[in-house]
C-alpha cells in the first residue's frame, strides 16, 4: 500500500536553541560519534528495524579510519537463533487466520537470541578493551540487557513507521537473523511479533543509552546526548503536538486533495491519517535538520500525555486516532466508485479474544464537506434479508459482482456537520462526494488497522506503480465480518446513530458543542465555533485531538504557560496532551473558525 508523507507546517518548536550534546546534519552526528571510535572502545549501536546499517557503518568505518583506529564490525544478528527457530517463533503470533495474527503480550527479544553466543560476545567485548582496535555492535537487540555493560557507549538508532513500512512491502527489510533484504517476509509477523519484542528492547535501551541517533533519512541524520533526548521528550509532551500526516491512495481514489495540499507522486486520494500513533513526529531543536521521531516515542511520558487512566487501563496504548477520508469527484462517477468498501469494525471483547489486542475500534463520521450527492452507507434495510446478503457477500468474496446490493444497505444524504456514530459491528462505508473526519479509537500499540470489509463492489483497486485502478480486487474478511455483525437496520441508525449537537458553553462571540452520544461509544465529539478566541480543559485527565475544520490558522494555548502553544492550519489535527490543562483557541484568520475535538468519555 503506498503512503505518502505531508511535512507542511508539521514542525513542532520546542524553543530548545541551546541543548547540550545535540549534533544535527549527517556530517555532525557522524563526527560526534566518531570522537568514541578510540582504541579498545567498545560500541553498542541499537535499533530499530529499517535503518539503513550499511550507510551508517560506511561513514563510522570511514571515520574511524580518518583517525586511525582498526574497527571490527559485529552483526548482532550473529548472536541470534537459527533462522528456522525464528520462523518457528514467529509462526504462534502469526497464526492460520489469513487477515489477523495474535499479539505477542509478553515476548523480548533476547526470545530469539543464542544465551551460548551472547556469552561469547560479552566475553569477546571484554577482551577487546585495553587493544588497539574499536569494536562496533550495531542491530536491533545489540544492547539487551545482558550486553549493555560491556560497552562504552550505547546508541539507540531510531527509524520512523511509514519509511519502515515503504521498505517491508518493497521486500528492502532485513527481519530479525537475516543478513540481505528478505522479499517473502510477512506483515504479520511484524506487527504480531516483531514490532513488540523491538518496541520492548526499545525501552530497555532507553534506559541504559547515552545517544539518540535519529535516521529516518541517511542525509538528515540527528545525534543527541541521553539527557538532551529526554528534555526534548519532556518539553514535546506539555504542548500541543502535530504530526506529520500521510495521505493513501485506495479504492475509490477521490480528488479534493489536488485543490489542498501538493503531494508529489499522489495521483488518488483515499485515507488521509491526520493524527495516530503511526505518524511520525518532526521537532526543532535549533539545529540545520529537524528530529524526526516515531509517536511511539512519546509514550515514555504516558502520564502527561494520555491521563492516568488510560495510562492504567491500556498501557502504552495511544487510544485515539484521527483520519480524513477524502470524497470529491469533479464530474458525477457512481456509488460503486465513489464509495468506500463496505465494512464494519470489531469490539472490544472480539478483539481480545481473537486478537489479544486491548481495545476495539469505535468510529464516528463528521462530515467535513460536502457536494452535490454527498452520502454515507450505513445498516441495512428494514425489509433486508440478511441471511441472504451474508450468503453473497461470502460467495462473492469481491470477485463476483452483486448487482443488487443497494437493496440490503441503507444510504443517508448527508451534510457539513452531520455526525454518525458508529459502534462495532455496524455496516457502514463513507459514499462519497464528502470529506469525511473520521474519529476513532486506535486499537492497537503498533497501529494495527482492525477493519473488516464485507464487500468492495468486485471493482479493481489502485496500482501506484502505473497510476491506475488495475490492481487485484482487495481481499475481504467476510467471516469475522458477519461474526462481529451486530445487523443494525435503518430504524435504528435513525433514532441512535444520527447524533446531534447540544451547546454546552458559550457567550456570543464562541460557542461550544457536544454531539449526542450512546452507552457503548467510549468518547465524546466535540467543537468549538470561535470568532477571536474560546478556552477549552483537558482537566489534566483527558487527551484531546483536535482538528480545523473551518477557518485557516488557529493557535492553541496553554492560559497558565503562553508560551506552550502551536498552530494548525485547516484540515490539520494536533493531540493536546491530557496535562495540558486550562487552554485557549485564537483564530488567526479573522473570520470564524471551528475545531472539532475527540475525547473520551472516561479519564
């Protein structure tokens, strides 16, 4: 699936001009760590999947031989298990289901590691302090517990999700044990597996590290000091904090995009991921090149940013996500082609018994735009056979047309403003002409998407090599679909699933809404309509992300700390903190504006 990255107004200054032990440009970071290749040093280079080792050992080697010092370069890889036993491992959390795995709660990466061979390193590393050589350890695992006192100095090196992501579906990354690239390697087994032994290993280099190396791009390369890193951290999370949005081509690939933002290569617009913990994160920290950091990173201040209550209930999880479905066709195209899959998404209870993942996926649309035709599928006819629609779903598989398929699904003209609740197990599918904000919880640590596609029309999808829709149909989960289907009819998306606002505060010149709910959605949508300014409370408890959906520049501000602040342009989120407390919205445009803000309910 292509992804394309958006780094328009996404740099978060944190007014950090003087951090000690921070090295920006490749060039800098390079030297700074070379000042450690001195005879009998020893090395630790930890990571992330998807670095590109190769150019970083290049330059070290290269530097080490500027001054001098022999460098013996070890594979951590080296101190692992047979590749057999990895697949062997890897294959319990992939499990038979062809669309899902299982989550590995409890695994760490010295799982797949030779105790024998990690011995012998750390034997290896003592006997080569007092020589004349350096000796470099570099790969995700080079620091685990039992070698992180064998070295001199201990860098973690630090890779961003969707460059991972370009890499493993490009058959680029090198899985755990390998030495080349592995084409065939699955999806699965990074994000049931892999993705929480590395994210493991992550926090336990954390500790002990003392330099951050950011290398999401080999020409952009950030080097900082341990305590340089965690002032950034800190001061990242007491502020409102935008992330850089990606935008997905898919299979109905709408167009609004072209009159909004310039995105070289995208051709189609779908998916548009505005906040989530998948996004990365650019910060100034007043150097030539920014820090570029996944958002997994600011989970290390759990507390101050989600609340203690989801820190408590779901650690490590950053329960809320933010998408902008794009919908606009500039000349009338039918439903089947304006329209998303028609899906549903699974419980809580669904996914932690077939998943072990530890929250559902709990979704609203808020209807940003809209033109003429502009709908949303959601439940099914009053007079619908349902057995019958299961039955060709499943027959059809999306490989057989079902030419009848708008007299079982319900279709809503919509408008800007409308909002629709959408609880698990309810069909649905944005329809198009619109632009869709959809608000929903994130039920996953390592961002797995948890949508189950009934049908897609038996239409083809979108090839980004050729630009065109000539990619094979997209593949459905019709039996987790159906078994999660909770079979809403129309009545009842009527009275329950249309909600409403209610103002809730306001005096004139600012107004603010909170939208009807029901019992089983487990956050509030909210909006604030400003003139000059409105003030809004996280309550120290409630971790808000919020969108701009009218007007053109808002600022968010801290009313205790001013200077804690940021702007968002129209169409662009930012997660403010739980701690953030007492803040207020200032709308630079000088017209009106409007945020749209998710929240929990509980906190």
């Amino acid at each position: 699936m292509p992804l394309y990255e958006y780094y328009e107004n996404a740099l978060n200054d944190l007014g950090l001009t003087d951090l000690p032990e921070s090295y920006t440009g490749t060039d800098a970071a390079i030297q700074a760590l070379a000042q450690h290749l001195a005879p009998g040093a020893r090395i630790g280079l930890d990571g992330w999947y998807g670095v590109n080792w190769d150019s970083l050992l290049e330059r070290l080697s290269a530097a080490a031989a500027d001054r001098g010092v022999p460098l013996d370069v070890v594979n951590i890889y080296d101190a692992f298990v047979p590749s057999g036993r990895i697949a062997e491992y890897q294959k319990t959390y992939e499990t038979d289901d062809p669309s899902f795995g299982w989550v590995n709660s409890e695994g760490v990466l010295e799982d797949l590691m030779d105790d024998g061979l990690v011995a012998a390193l750390h034997e290896r590393l003592a006997q080569a302090a007092g020589t004349e050589r350096a000796t470099l350890v570099f790969g995700p695992g080079a620091c685990v517990a039992g070698l992180s006192n064998a070295y001199d100095t201990r860098v973690y090196v630090d890779f961003t999700m969707q460059p991972m992501l370009w890499k493993m579906w490009g058959g680029e990354l090198v899985p755990f044990g390998s030495r080349e690239p592995d084409p065939h390697y699955a999806w699965k087994k990074y994000y049931y597996n892999d993705f929480y032994l590395l994210y493991r290993q992550k926090k336990v280099a954390f500790n002990a590290m003392d330099y951050y190396l950011s290398a999401a791009h080999d020409d952009a390369l950030v080097l900082l000091g341990r305590d340089s890193y965690n002032q950034v951290i800190d001061e990242l999370v007491k502020r409102p904090i935008k992330q850089v949005k990606i935008l997905q081509p898919g299979p109905w690939g709408a167009y609004r995009y072209r009159d909004l933002w310039q995105v070289d290569g995208l051709e189609c617009n779908a998916w548009n991921e505005l906040a989530g913990i998948e996004l990365s994160i650019l910060v100034d920290v007043g150097g030539s090149v920014p820090l570029n950091l996944p958002s997994q990173n600011i989970m290390q201040r759990p507390k101050q940013l989600v609340g203690e209550y989801v820190d408590k209930t779901y650690p490590d999880l950053l329960p809320l996500q933010v998408w902008l479905d794009d919908g606009y066709f500039p000349e009338p195209v039918p439903f089947d082609r304006s329209s998303m899959p028609l899906h549903d998404h699974p419980s809580t209870e669904y996914v932690r018994k077939h998943f072990n993942e530890p929250l559902g996926r709990y979704e609203t649309y808020y209807i940003v735009e809209s033109y003429k035709g502009s709908s949303t599928w959601m439940g099914y006819q009053e007079d619908a056979d349902l057995e019958e629609w299961e039955q060709l779903c499943t027959e059809s598989q999306n490989l057989v047309e079902i030419p009848d398929w708008r007299e079982y699904v319900c279709r809503w003209d919509t408008n800007v403003g409308d909002l629709f609740l959408i609880p698990p197990g309810t069909t649905h599918g944005h329809g198009g002409n619109q632009m869709i904000l959809e608000m929903d919880t994130g039920p996953s640590v390592a961002g797995t998407e948890y949508s189950f596609f009934t049908y897609d029309f038996a239409r083809p999808t979108w090839d980004d090599t050729t630009k065109t829709m000539t990619a094979k149909p997209m593949k459905m989960h019709t039996a987790h679909s159906f078994a999660n289907n909770r079979w809403i009819r129309k009545s009842r998306v009527e009275s329950h699933h249309r909600a409403r606002p209610i103002t809730v505060d306001g005096n004139g010149k600012f107004r603010k809404d909170q939208y009807t709910s029901i019992p089983e959605m487990p956050f509030h949508i909210e909006r604030v309509f400003l003139e000059k300014s409105a003030i809004n409370d996280t309550e120290g408890r409630f971790m808000h992300i919020a969108t701009l959906t009218e007007g053109s520049r808002v600022t968010i501000r801290s009313l205790e700390h001013p200077e804690l602040q940021t702007t968002i342009e129209r169409l662009q989120a930012c997660i403010i903190p739980a701690g953030f407390g007492r803040h207020e919205y200032i709308n630079e445009d000088g017209s009106h504006a409007m945020v749209v803000i998710l929240r929990l309910k509980e906190g």
